[in-house]
C-alpha cells in the first residue's frame, strides 16, 4: 500500500511504495582490500599540502608518523579568492572561490569509521569541529558542509578512509531548505521545529533506532532513501563547531553503533554521510544533525519529473531492523 507523506523539514513529498520492494540485487557491497593507498603514510610528497595533522612533536609537516591529516584537497574545484557574484540579463555568477580539504582519519587505509578505536573516532570528531570552526572564520562563508563517501557507488574517490570539508560563499539547496521551514516553525510557535520533531519521535518511539545521553539517531517520518538514518543532539545547537568536547565520545560511540547496525542488515553498503550546520552560531532556529544514506535505490524518470523521492522501505519498518542488528551486537535503545 502506497502513502505520501510530507517532509518537515523541507517542501519534498515521499512516495512510500512497499510493493516495489528492496533486493539485494539493487546495491553492492563496500570491501576494504587494498593495502595501498595515496592517501597513507610515505605518500606525503604528493600531497604535500598540508594543512594540520595529528603527529609526535618531533614530527615534522609532510613526513609519516601521523594520526590523522588535513590537507588540501587536491582534486579542488575551488580557488582560495574572493567571491565575486556577476548579473548578466537575466543569470547570475560567480568565481569559483571557496575552500576544500580531505580529512585523512586513520593511517590504515583499511580502518573502517566503526572499526576505530573509540578514543581515536574522538580525536576525528574533534578535528571535524575545529576544521569546520576555523573555516567559518573565513571572510564571506555563507556555507560549510563536511561529507564521508564510503564506496564508488557513494562517490568516493578513495577507498582511505577520510571525509571532505566544503566552505563556500553561497547558500546551499538542502539547509536553505531546512532554514526555511525552521524559521516558519518559530514564527508560528516559537520553538525549534528540530527539537519539537525530537519531543514527537520520543514519545512516539516507532522511528527511534537508538540514543544516550546527548544523542539520538532515529529514522525521519518522511525519508527520502532506503533505511536514511538522522543522528541529532538532544540539547539544541544551531552549529557543530559549537560542540563539547565531553559530548564527542557519546556521539562516538552512538555513530559507531548505527554504521554497524547498517552494515550488518545490508551487508556492507556504500554510504553518504553528510553534516548539516550552519557556518555562524548566532542563528538559533536551526539544529545541526548527521544524515546517513545508504545507496541503495537509484532515481527513475518517475522521480526526476514528479520532483517525488520514491521509497520502498517505511522508515517504521527500517527502525525494526536496524534495532534488531543492534540488538545482536548487545546495544539497547
């Protein structure tokens, strides 16, 4: 049986459509086989950008022995210079200004995030918050984003494992969305739709897979993908880089759990994961969250033209069987 359903945090409807089904068939698997890598230690000489890295003190920039390593990345389609809109008749323009750095997260290019030890999945989440904190600084940001690509079939270029920092001085579709209908929200009733959203799915429990002190990862009533996983702070926060340093490791651990929980019930799947916060912490109607979507389904015409996402997997029916993995692996809700 087919249902709409209207995305909150946006203007998109959902086909929700269980008659379609999701095979195996529909996706591939992630597999971690190579020893070698670009990215790794000894290949600092080709990347010697170097922006900041975790290393022994007397270790010295663009040599081996670090942890984790920022760089520029080198496949940049963007320029460090000043953003310049241009009007022509009836478009508009601009340079190609902005930032983009490749965080290097582990050495081993066969460590996956949930393999990680946990103390080291902290010293990667602070480095995310500190990147991203130090990029807002920079004149003229309107927009930052960090992404993890995990498989070719998610995007990603490298098999390493890494994450990539956008900033850029235009707005992006997805949060301009989100902005949107936060703004609306608090005009109407004074409160952040994020946490009011947060106040339902707690109450109602059918679409929450997991949470602990600080965080919550649950599947969104109205998800565009297969199994799409939110994971947000329960306390209110417009801006990542405003996170504690205490928060990390109970966001550490909850991240770990869900990936797990992913793979096992798909078996391995390529993934997005993207971060949606915002470059500045005075605007105090948005919530910063993580979306995970594993690709799983591709977009027909249906969904080109309808501007509809089609989903055959109810997010309450994803819920059950991400907290049935969990649940093999010992987590509770």
């Amino acid at each position: 049986m087919s249902q709409l359903r209207k995305d909150p945090f946006g203007p998109t409807w959902v086909v929700f459509s269980t008659e379609i089904g999701l095979e195996t068939s529909d996706f591939s698997s992630v597999s971690r086989n190579s020893d070698s890598s670009i990215l790794a230690p000894g290949n600092e000489i080709f990347l010697n950008k170097e922006i900041f890295a975790l290393r022994p003190n007397n270790s010295k920039i663009n040599q081996p022995n670090w942890t984790i390593r920022v760089i520029e990345n080198p496949d940049s389609l963007l320029e460090t210079k000043e953003l310049k809109i241009y009007k022509k008749q009836m478009f508009s323009y601009a340079s190609n200004s902005g930032y983009q750095e490749i965080i290097i997260e582990h050495p081993n290019p066969k460590m996956a995030l949930e393999d990680m030890p946990l103390e080291h999945l902290v010293e990667v989440l602070k480095v995310y918050r500190d990147r991203i904190e130090k990029l807002s600084k920079k004149p003229g940001i309107r927009h930052i984003q960090l992404t993890r690509n995990v498989g070719k079939e998610a995007g990603s270029r490298y098999d390493h494992p890494h994450a990539q920092v956008l900033a850029v001085g235009v707005r992006n579709r997805w949060l301009s969305e989100e902005m949107t209908a936060a703004k609306s929200h608090y005009e109407k009733y004074h409160s952040c739709l994020f946490c009011d959203v947060l106040e339902t799915e707690l109450l109602a429990k059918e679409r929450v897979i997991s949470s602990n002190e600080h965080f919550i990862a649950l599947s969104p009533y109205a998800a565009k993908t297969p199994f799409e996983t939110w994971i947000l702070p329960k306390r209110h926060d417009s801006n990542f880089s405003s996170i504690k340093s205490t928060s990390l490791k109970a966001l550490a651990s909850l991240l770990k759990d869900i990936i797990r929980a992913i793979n096992g019930s798909l078996n391995h799947p390529p993934y997005n994961l993207m971060l949606h916060t915002l470059p500045i912490k005075d605007e105090n109607r948005y919530h910063w969250h993580i979306e995970l979507l594993p690709r799983l389904t591709k977009k027909s015409g249906f969904d080109w033209s309808s501007g509809f996402y089609v989903n055959p997997m109810p997010p309450e029916d994803a819920t059950k069987i991400l907290k049935e993995a969990l649940a093999l692996q010992g987590v509770g809700l």
